[in-house]
C-alpha cells in the first residue's frame, strides 16, 4: 500500500513542471486524473517522438495518470471539472495565471465549498493576488527562468554562458509543489483544512543558486564562468587522459591535494610548490596546474587514472553519456530501472531515488490522450447517451 493510497490529485497540467510534482504523487499512489486539451492532449505529447514513438518530455513525467481531456471553455466541461473537483483532495494547476481563476478553479472560489481541498498553483512568478509582482503576467518557460534567476551568469565558459542540460527550472519548481503538497496532507490530517500553495519557477531556481548568491552578497565579484570546473575550487572539473577520455576528479582540502600529488601524480615535491600549497593559490593558477596535471594523464588511460584516484580516495568520475547511464552498472545493480506501460509497449523507467523499504513505487502506466475519459465520465454519473452527447460536442 502506497503512502497516498486514498488520495485524489486533480492535475490542470501541461508541458513539465506541474507533471513533474504529480508524477511523484502518482508513485506513491495518489491517484492523478490529469486535465487534458481534447484532441491534442497535453502540448509537451508533440515535443519529439524519441522515446519509441513517443514524447520524451511526456514519457518522463506522466506515468500513474489517468488522462480525461476536456474544452473547458465548454460550459458542460466546467461542470465536469466541477464534479472532479468535489472528489479531490489535491487540485494543481499550472495554467497561465488567472486563468484557473477565471474558470471558477481559484482557491478563493473553492475553498469555502471545499474546506479540506489543497490548491497548488505553479507560475514563472508567482501568482498570489496579493502580491502578484510586476512580472506576474509574463511568459516563463525554463531556459527563460535559468537566464533571470541568474543561472545562465554563473554557467558556461568565460566565453559564453550555457543553458543546463535538462529542465531544471521546471524540476526545480516540480520538486518544491510536491514537496509542499506533502506538507500541506500532513498539516491537513493535523486540522481538517486545506490551503492554497503558490509556487513559482523563479523563487524555485533562486533557491537552488545559494551558494553563487552568497559568494556575489555585497556587490563581490561572482563565481566566475569555468566551463565543467569548479569555479573556486581546483583542480576539480574535467581532465583528459592518454585515451582521449575525461575523468571528472574533485578534492577538497590540503590532505587530499597532497595525496593527488603523491599517488596520482607522482610528483611528491608538488605539493610543497609555492604555486600550489593552498586553494586559493592553485585557483589562481589552474592554467599552470592544469598543463601540469593533462601532461601527466597523457601517459596513462582513463581506466588507469581513475584507479589511481580510487587508490587514493581521491573523488572521481566517469564522463558518461546518456546510453551510458541506462546501463550504468551501479543503478543496475541497485534494482533503479524498472519498466512502465505505455501505448508503444512496455518502456524502461527509473524508480523514486529515495523511498521508504516499507513499499514499492508505483510505476503506473502512461496514457494516451483521453484514454480515461469515458471510465471516468460514467464514474461522476454520466449516463451512456449523456457520454456521447459529451463527445459529439466537443466538450470532452
């Protein structure tokens, strides 16, 4: 038995991060009606067809649901909407804001009929009436949230800044509704009364950029652009060896650079250069360490530098692609990959990465656009001949 077994999760979602927070509620079985647009369904479906047919972005984040579509703009879809909403614990929404609002699906209009709903509602800036901010109405998609909430200044090349590989602005606000909505169960369970949740991607991303932040505090010059290196640590970042490959090594303290230099190395005397004989120095001088280091990988594999490191406990790690880590043996050897249904067959999908022993994750199937619809209607008490006339308007 999941540990939100019981609990309804009505999902106004599109494209990623509000999929991302009810993905993780449907693995620990929350059931996740998911609201989609009739005909097309949700908007990320057309990203790609890479994953055997299928969307990538889509295949990621929406597996556990149960896809009803709906025209909202419809009056007999509103009161669908409406009777979904009766039998919910958990409304999320990330439409732009105002929109749910104006469809009578704010918390302010439900939350007297419906004491115990929680509402989430996920924006680029936010969207509390009360303090909606001057760019409340602004389009935010993630690359446009890394860029503004600083990100895209402290990442890249000294040349160029660089986007992050994946959505992480999306994740980042994902991760803050779920975790949020899990709190707001526990507080409900508590006083017998939902609340409003207001999420933005911005806030979100400014959260994750602490360290930067506090570094750059009082006008000081920020971290600066260094590629795949650490900013203000070295050596830490990208190496590569005699074979063309990169190891990716890491120290931390003044013991570890002495044993880099002794085991790895060797060149024990290297530790004592005055060049080198603390971080700050060997930050200043990576160029120079740099040259030092890559002239002595040169000569060596990176299967070979790599046991060196693990010799001496030094941090390290492979440079590994996408087809990489679907075989990477520790996830493997771990039970992480399991498989999901989908509408092209069985596809591979990574388990929670962190859950209790006391139950499995549910890896629900994905739907197809509207593949739930009718099951549903007929659950909410539509008849057969009232289906139909649903479907013949468009309204579903």
């Amino acid at each position: 038995m999941g540990p939100l077994e019981g609990i309804t999760v009505l999902a106004l979602e599109h494209v990623i991060a509000a999929p991302y927070a009810t993905r993780q509620l449907a693995d620990l079985g929350a059931r996740v009606i998911k609201i989609e647009r009739t005909g097309s369904g949700d908007q990320a479906r057309g990203y790609d067809r890479r994953a055997r047919g299928l969307s990538s972005h889509f295949v990621w984040v929406n597996r556990g649901k149960e896809s009803l579509t709906l025209d909202l703009k419809q009056p007999a879809a509103q009161a669908v909407m409406q009777r979904l909403v009766a039998r919910a614990d958990v409304l999320v929404q990330n439409l732009a804001p105002g929109a749910a609002a104006r469809m009578g699906l704010g918390y302010e209009a439900l939350k007297q009929r419906f004491p115990r709903l929680i509402v989430c509602d996920i924006s680029g800036y936010g969207d509390d009436p009360a303090r909606p901010g001057p760019m409340r109405d602004k389009k935010a998609y993630d690359l446009l949230i890394q860029s503004e909430a600083g990100f895209l200044s402290v990442t890249g090349s000294a040349e160029a800044p660089a986007k992050a590989g994946a959505a992480i602005a999306d994740i980042a606000a994902g991760t803050q509704a779920y975790s949020s909505i899990l709190a707001a169960l526990i507080q409900r369970g508590r006083t017998g009364q939902g609340c409003r949740i207001d999420v933005s991607m911005l806030e979100a991303m400014v959260e994750w950029m602490g360290f930067p932040l506090y570094y750059a505090l009082d006008g000081a010059e920020p971290p600066p652009r260094t590629g795949a290196a650490h900013a203000t640590i070295y050596p830490y970042g990208p190496f590569v060896a005699g074979d063309g490959k990169t190891v990716m090594l890491g120290l931390q303290n003044e013991r570890e650079w002495q044993l880099f230099c002794e085991r790895v190395l060797l060149q024990p005397e290297l530790a004592r250069d005055e060049r080198f004989d603390t971080n700050p120095k060997r930050a200043r001088a990576r160029e120079a360490l740099r040259a030092i280091v890559l002239q002595c990988f040169a000569g060596l594999s990176a299967a070979q530098v790599i046991e060196r490191l693990d010799a001496a406990q030094i941090a390290n790690a492979r440079l590994n692609t996408m087809g990489d880590v679907w075989a990477h043996e520790q996830l493997r050897a771990r039970g992480r990959i399991g498989e999901v249904a989908s509408p092209v067959g069985p596809l591979p999908a990574f388990r929670p990465p962190a859950l209790p022993e006391a139950f499995e994750p549910q890896l629900g199937a994905i739907p197809a656009v509207g593949e739930h619809t009718g099951a549903l209607l007929a659950e909410l008490g539509y008849g057969a001949d009232e289906i139909a006339a649903l479907r013949a308007s468009g309204a579903v």
